[in-house]
C-alpha cells in the first residue's frame, strides 16, 4: 500500500516540479527576448542583430541543459520528498496496526475463557457448586475485559483540551494513602509495602487518572516481586516538582525492557507468567504526560525496579 503511494505522490511531485520550472524558463526567455531593445540594435548594425540573436540562442541552449539535468536530478528529489511525506503515515499506520493486534490477542483470551466455561456449564446437567464456579471463572475474564476495554479508552482520551477543563486540585500523599489502605484486604500485599509521605504535594489534575496511574506503578511493583520482597513508595516535594517513587527488590528488567517498557501491549519474557495486558506502563505514562509531567524508570536485572513519576506543584 505505502509501495504504491510512494510511486504515485514521487510522480505527481516531478510532474509538479518539471511543469513549474518549465513555466518559469519559457517566462525568463519570453521576458528577456521581450523587452529587448530591436530598435537600438537595428541602428547599431546588423553586427548588434546577430549578437543578440546569438545571445538569444545561447539563453535557450542553457535553459533546454539545465531542464534536462533536472530531468534526472527532479524524480530523485521528488521520491526523497515523498519518502520523507510517507515516513509519519506509515510509521503511525504501523503502531495503529500493532495495537489492533494487541488489543485483539489481549480481548481473545478473556473470551476464549467465557465461551469455554459457558459450553462445558451446558454439556451436561451439573451440580450447583459446578455451575458457580464456571459463572465465577466467567466473571473474572469478565472482570479482566472490562479493565482492559477502560485501559483502552483512557488511552483513547489522550491529553486534550477538554481532559484539562476536568482538573482540580489533588494531592498525592491523598492518592497514595487511599491506594495503600486499599490494598490492607490483602495481608501478603500489605507486608510488602513501605510507605513513606513527604509534605503536602498538591497538584493539578485528574483524581481518577492520577489514581489510576499510581496504582499500576504500584500494581507493577507487587506483581513483579516475591512474597519476601519489599515495595517502598515515597512522595516528595522539591524544586516546585512532586514526586512519587515506587522501588522494589523484584526481578528487574535489562536494558531491552527498559527500551520497550512504556510500549502498548508490550511484555518481556520473564513478565509472561504473570497475570496482565503490557498497557499498564504506557498507560501511566499517557496520563502524567497529560498532566505535564514526566515518568523515570530505572532497573537492574535480579536487584528491582525504581519508578519516579513528577507532576508540577500547582501553578
């Protein structure tokens, strides 16, 4: 596809290009030879009418030399210019195309579960305890689904005009401690986690997408650490900037992690055993670059993962 509007845009490009030079040489020989002074050179002889017929033939011998050099030189500049046209469209065609992929590899599974459920549920008659436990196994892809179709449409939101209309004032050390009490259900997680809040880090900016995000860096660090590890999350506040940092002692990520770790759909080797859709990352990502900020990461294979996420203080 991108092959045959290349060939067509570097076509339409020499055509324009030839037919604007060729207007413009037969514009400069028509106003040289127009405004030239015939009378003046009558009265100087036939001397003065050859030398500027020679002239006027030299000017077009140049014109015709230098409009067939740009018969070769005008298509490879015209295919540069639409390779370099293309290069945007096929590049977003590309990541558009891989998270369709994505996306549908990710929706499969979840439905995969629910439609296998459901046909054993109905094979045969079953015992009360059998049926709900297919409708709990269907319930949590379910579950699973539909965290993953409002993952998709925050990304969708992007970081516009009127996403900023819906800011207020928030403060971080709110969101962490509403995330963490969250997470006391859950003895093994509550064990694991070290909090430590800074000052007042107030910021402006969504609570539900700020919450949002520091609960996946949070969520990353406890899916990716064993039982015996620890998750410290901090907030800080310095140089007009609010930090929340999430470091743990889990397995780390190499360099070839790190350079994909915010990419949609995206899941190392070692992290494919472990529950999940790879859009987590890129997720918090798009929301604190919504909020004008900016998200660090930093790792080591065996040693853990260091998150920082900074948000400017309110304006």
């Amino acid at each position: 596809m991108f092959r045959r509007a290349l060939v067509r845009l570097t076509v339409t490009y020499t055509i324009v290009q030839l037919v604007l030079f060729a207007a413009f040489a037969v514009g400069i020989y028509i106003f040289v030879t127009g405004t030239f002074d015939f009378d003046a050179a009558e009265s100087d002889g036939a001397g003065a009418i050859n030398a500027a017929e020679q002239g006027f033939a030299n000017l077009r011998t140049g014109l015709l030399v230098l409009y067939a050099v740009l018969l070769v030189l005008i298509p490879i500049a015209s295919f540069l210019m639409a390779r370099a046209a293309l290069a945007p469209l096929q590049k977003s065609y590309e990541l558009q195309q891989r998270f369709v992929d994505g996306a549908s590899h990710e929706m499969r599974s979840p439905l995969s579960v629910i439609e296998g459920e459901l046909e054993l549920a109905l094979l045969s008659i079953r015992t009360p305890a059998e049926y709900e436990r297919a409708m709990q196994t269907a319930l949590d892809a379910v579950g699973g689904l539909t965290q993953l179709t409002n993952d998709l449409l925050l990304l969708s939101r992007g970081a516009g005009a009127e996403l900023k209309k819906t800011y207020e004032l928030v403060d971080l050390n709110d969101l962490v401690r509403l995330d963490i009490d969250a997470r006391a259900s859950s003895p093994v997680d509550a064990a694991r986690l070290d909090v430590h809040r800074g000052r007042a880090a107030a910021v402006l900016g969504s609570p539900a997408l700020l919450a949002r995000a520091i609960a996946n860096v949070i969520d990353n660090a406890l899916k990716f650490t064993p039982p015996t590890g620890v998750i410290t999350v901090s907030t800080a506040v310095h140089d007009r900037t609010c930090t929340v940092t999430v470091r743990d002692t889990g397995i780390g990520m190499d360099n070839n992690d790190l350079k994909h770790a915010f990419d949609r759909f995206w899941r190392s080797d070692r992290a494919r055993s472990q529950p999940g859709h790879g859009i987590g990352l890129s997720l918090v990502q798009q929301i604190i670059h919504a909020h004008d900020g900016r998200i660090t990461l930093t790792s080591q294979v065996g040693i853990g993962t260091t998150v920082a996420v900074n948000l400017p203080l309110r304006p």
